[in-house]
C-alpha cells in the first residue's frame, strides 16, 4: 500500500496527531484538507531526513530494523516483539517513559507506520512509498560511517560460482565412487582427501582431534567449513542419501533435477540455504547480509569498518566473539558464495566489495544499474572421433550428470574429458536409455557434430544389445491340469499372467509374487514357495510356487 491509501484508510484522528506532531499548517478538522497537507509534505524531499532527525535514538533504531526486515506489514504481536527488542538493547535509555507502547506511539505519529484491520485483529502498515525513501536514507546513513578504500586492490579474490561447480563435481564422484562412511557417518580420510583436491577451492581435511568447532549445519564438526555447506546442501536437495549401512548412496531422479538446474540458480539455492543454516545462530543473519550488500555496492570498504557499523546487529556466539562471527561466519561464505570480493588495503587489512552476481542475488542490481546476464547459451561439447568427449567446465555443470550415464569420466578441470565405450553404452541401455535417446542427447551437447564413426559404432553397440535376453519372471506350477484349469480361469490371475510354458506352468511378472501368493490363500491353496537349484532346470519339477490341492 501506498502512503496515499493509508492516509485514506486513517480515521481523522490519526491523521490530525501526525499533523500536530509535524507541525503540518493545515485545517485540523476536514480529512480532505489534512490528507492533502501530509502528502505535500511528505513530497519535499527533505521532510522525511528532517523526520529522522527529530526523533528518539530508539525509533530511529527501530525504523532501521523495520527498513532491514524488508516487510511492510506486521501482525500486532509481531511488531511489539521488534520494537520491545529495540527498547530492551543495549543503547535503550533505561526510565519509565520508555517501551514498547511509547515507541509505537512515536512511529505512528511519524506517519512511518499505520494501524489498519479490525480491532480483534490489528495490522500495522509501512507504505510501500516510505520503505522505499527510509531504506536509501538508513543506508546512506550507514555508508557515511564506513571507511572507504579509494583504490582498486591489485589482487582481489572472486570465487564467482565456484561453489555451484564444486557442488556438482562432489554429486559425480559420489555417483561415480563407492563412498563409504564410518560409524558416525563421515567419509573416511582418504576419499575426503581425493574429493577435496578435485574441487576448484581446495580445503583440507580436518585434523583428527580437533575439540569442539563452532559452526552449524548437520556435518560442521567433521567437515571443512565451505564443503560442509555443501555436503549439507546436496543433504537436503535430496541428492546424496547417508545408508545406516555406512554408504553413501546417490539418489539418480533428485541428482538428475538438480543437475538440469543452471549454474546461476544453483549458486541462488545455496546462498538461500546458507541464509536458512546459518540463521539458526546468527538470528539477525538476513538483515546483516542485505546491509553488507548496501555498505559495498559501489565502494571498496574496509570489514572493520563493517563491523563498527553493524555491530548492534551481531552478538557473541557462546565463546565466539562477534568479531569471528562476523568474519568467519559471515564475509568468508559470503565470499566463498560469490556474493563478495576480497582484496587487500592499507597495512593488509580485509576490504570487500560486492559482485555483479551477488548484487544480482541480493536484489542491489537496480542500484547499480546492472542489466542480468542472459544464460542461455551453453558452450558445445566436442566428440572426437577416438571417442573422447571434450566439455568445457560451464558446460560441465549443465551435461555431466546425464554424461556420465553414457560415457566414463576420465578427467574434471578446466575442460572435462569424457570416453565413449561399449561398456559404458551398455550401461545406460540397462538403465532405460535406448538408441535414439542416446544419438539424440549426443547430438545436443555438440550442437549436431557428432562423427559418423561415432555414430555408427554407438548404433551397433545398441543393436547387439539384447540378442540375448534373459527373462526374469515368477513361474507358477500346478500338479494336475484340473488345478491349472480352475487359477488359469480365475480373473484376476488371468489379467496379471505373462504366458504358459509347459503344460501346468503359467508365469507371472516378478513383482506379483506377494499378490498372487495372496490370491492364491484367499482361494484355498496351501501355497509352496521353493527356488530352483542350480542345476535344475526351471519348470521341470520344483519351481517358484507349486499349488496343493484344496
């Protein structure tokens, strides 16, 4: 809502202390008049930093939540939960006049907030119009208190979407590796050690008595702190499954889905779960993130300076100060997502600066006038005519998953090296691809240049796939044709059977064994399951079920 429907929706009342309190000359008792008088004023544009100058330390603090949270409505219990949490801090002026009701009276009197809804159920209200103004103003007051650094470093660290290709190369060597896990579910040292020298930013295993770490997420204690986030990322997705077993199991559909997301929305999925995780702790994480987007839009900025700045939003995390909080918790994952670059100042000290992509990701693009990148082109793989496929890292993130399912990794760097093998066409005929798909998946990453050989090898690899089939079914053998006759003409069993071998033999999908073994009590026969042995042909005397007599 817009400050002009809030006014309209005010009763006269209200309206005439927002004009007595802003010193408003205007008639006092016409609604039109009043209504009219406010919106001029609120137009100048320098009457809402006079507001903000005007009033209590406390609600300008609390307007500063309120332009932080980013939400323009509150339920009743909602607001007085902010506004008690403002007069209860640490820089509240401790007297009798001070509280919750007192601040709320001041904000409704400023014409910041507004109380619309019914009694029983109250709703107050900042317009979308003054948000806008008081989230500029409050974050220009913060840039005028930050130390700026007035060069451009010489090196700076930018991770970019590093951590998005980091997370797809971990979900294919799950895929490709058999992963196994301790007793308490962490994967042992020297998988870790393989997995963690593969990933664009390499970490190092913990060491073995490392005490108690601080961090949060399900796997923090036994896992370096940026991989972690991502093993718990893949967690939650769905993609990677911990077997009570001690394995590591891949879950294909969820891994699959994952995988068709692109590059920039996989980088947008772990920054939300970073945001979710590390919320837990850090309860004012959301607001801390928005400001820093704010603070280092435009300017290199010093992290102390940050941390001055936003300090009544950060607190100590039991024997963390808030210092390590900030920096650890906060600027190094926001760094290692890509949201900001890191370079170095004066005396070495830590300056950051906000990237095209985390601009894009935190909503600032509008600020700084950036245009979103279109995505949609993909780099083409190039297929050999020995075989091998050469896909650029991009595209990695994009075809590895559905690759893998057709041809053998053989390499994962700057550009991925994939084999086409009749081993590994095999492999995906089993898995349901067939012929046409696999042609047409080729022909799609290298952009329809696949060479005949190719082709022509990858065909005749599927056409002797199934020259011989081995039928695995559920065979059902009765004694006496009576027997035979009486199940062969019950319905039920009729729709479900596959064929007749034999003369008193019928078969069954595998997957019916527990229906029919139902079926068949219910019908009155004493039902005898027995397995071939080996060598004894099936169906010649003891097979999958032999019925009895009722």
């Amino acid at each position: 809502m817009r400050l002009s429907e809030c006014l309209n929706q005010s009763d006269i009342s209200r309206l005439r202390r927002i004009a007595v309190r802003q010193a408003i000359s205007c008639s006092l008792y016409s609604k039109n008049a009043l209504l009219q008088a406010i919106l001029a004023s609120h137009a100048e544009p320098e009457h809402l930093p006079a507001r903000l100058q005007s009033i209590s330390g406390e609600a300008l603090q609390a307007i500063q939540e309120i332009a932080l949270d980013g939400r323009l409505s509150y339920a009743e219990e909602e607001l007085f939960a902010v506004l008690q949490r403002v007069a209860s801090g640490p820089r509240a002026v401790r007297d009798q006049d001070n509280g919750a009701p007192s601040l709320l009276s001041e904000l409704l009197e400023e014409g910041i907030l507004f109380e619309l809804g019914r009694p029983s159920r109250k709703t107050y209200v900042c317009p979308s119009d003054v948000w806008k103004r008081l989230s500029a103003i409050t974050a220009q007051a913060l840039r005028d208190g930050v130390q700026r650094y007035a060069h451009e470093p010489v090196l700076y660290r930018f991770d970019g979407s590093a951590m998005a290709r980091d997370a797809v190369t971990c979900l294919l060597f799950f895929g490709r590796q058999d992963v196994k896990l301790t007793q308490d579910g962490v994967i042992f040292k020297r998988q870790q050690n393989q997995l963690l020298q593969l990933l664009e930013i390499a970490e190092e295993p913990l060491p073995a008595h490392t005490g108690w770490r601080f961090g949060f997420g399900r796997r923090f204690h036994d896992y370096p702190d940026r991989f972690a986030l991502i093993y718990d990322h893949l967690c939650v997705e769905g993609c990677i499954i911990e077997e009570p077993q001690g394995q590591l199991r891949v879950d294909r559909d969820a891994s699959a889905a994952y995988m068709s997301q692109t590059e920039d929305e996989r980088s947008r999925a772990l920054l939300l779960f970073y945001v979710r995780t590390y919320r837990s702790a850090i309860r004012t994480l959301t607001r801390v993130v928005a400001r820093i987007g704010q603070l280092t839009a435009r300017d290199w900025v010093y992290g102390e300076s940050m941390l001055q700045a936003l300090g009544d939003l950060i607190t100590d995390y039991y024997y963390e100060p808030k210092a390590s909080v900030f920096d650890r918790r906060i600027m190094q994952m926001l760094v290692c997502l890509g949201v900001l670059m890191k370079g170095q100042g004066e005396n070495g000290a830590p300056v950051y600066k906000l990237s095209v992509p985390g601009a894009l990701r935190l909503n600032q693009a509008e600020e700084l006038d950036i245009v979103e990148p279109d995505q949609s082109m993909t780099p083409a793989a190039v297929i050999q005519p020995t075989f091998d496929i050469l896909l650029p890292a991009e595209s990695d993130s994009v075809y590895g998953w559905d690759l893998q399912q057709v041809a053998a990794a053989v390499t994962r760097d700057r550009m991925c090296i994939y084999r086409l093998t009749r081993d590994s066409v095999y492999a995906a005929l089993q898995t349901g691809w067939t012929e046409t798909g696999i042609c047409e998946f080729l022909a799609r990453v290298s952009d329809h240049r696949i060479p005949g050989n190719v082709e022509q090898t990858i065909r005749g690899w599927c056409n002797e796939y199934g020259r011989v089939s081995l039928l695995v079914c559920c065979v059902l053998h009765c004694r006496d044709e009576q027997t035979l006759a009486d199940i062969e003409h019950f319905a039920p069993l009729c729709d479900r059977r596959i064929g007749r071998f034999g003369e008193r033999t019928l078969a069954f999908s595998p997957d019916q064994l527990e229906d029919l073994s139902t079926l068949l009590k219910k019908l009155g026969y004493l039902v005898k399951t027995t397995v071939p042995e080996a060598s004894q042909p099936v169906g010649v005397r003891s097979d999958a079920a032999a019925i009895g007599p009722r």
